[in-house]
C-alpha cells in the first residue's frame, strides 16, 4: 500500500514540475508579447503626435495664404 501512494506522490510531484515549466514558457512569451505591445503604442503615440504637428502647421500655412 505504501509503495502505491508513493508511486502515486512521485508521479503527482513530476506532473507539477512539468506543468510549472510550461507555465514558466508561457510566461515568458506573455512578457514577451508586453513588450511588443508597449513598443507599438509607443509608435501610436509618436506618430499621433507628429500628425497634431504636421495639421497645425499645415493650418497656420493656409491661414497665412489667405491673408
């Protein structure tokens, strides 16, 4: 009876150290995508701000036109 629940223990520990590896792997690809989503709304942000930029002085140039 011993030997079963033994058996049984070890096979339960090497299901969860294999199981805590996988969550390691998909950690670090969670992790990993973070920092691509991070980085392309940074991109967002930029260019959003260069856009503002660009129609301002596209604006101040036409009301400049028209005077």
């Amino acid at each position: 009876m011993i030997k079963k629940v033994l058996r049984k223990l070890e096979r339960l520990k090497l299901e969860k150290s294999k199981i805590i590896e996988e969550q390691s792997k998909l950690q670090k690809k969670i992790d990993d995508i973070d920092i691509e989503i991070k980085n392309y709304i940074i991109l967002k942000k930029e260019y959003e701000k260069l856009e503002r930029k660009y129609n301002d002085l596209s604006q101040t140039t036409e009301v400049k036109k028209n005077e």
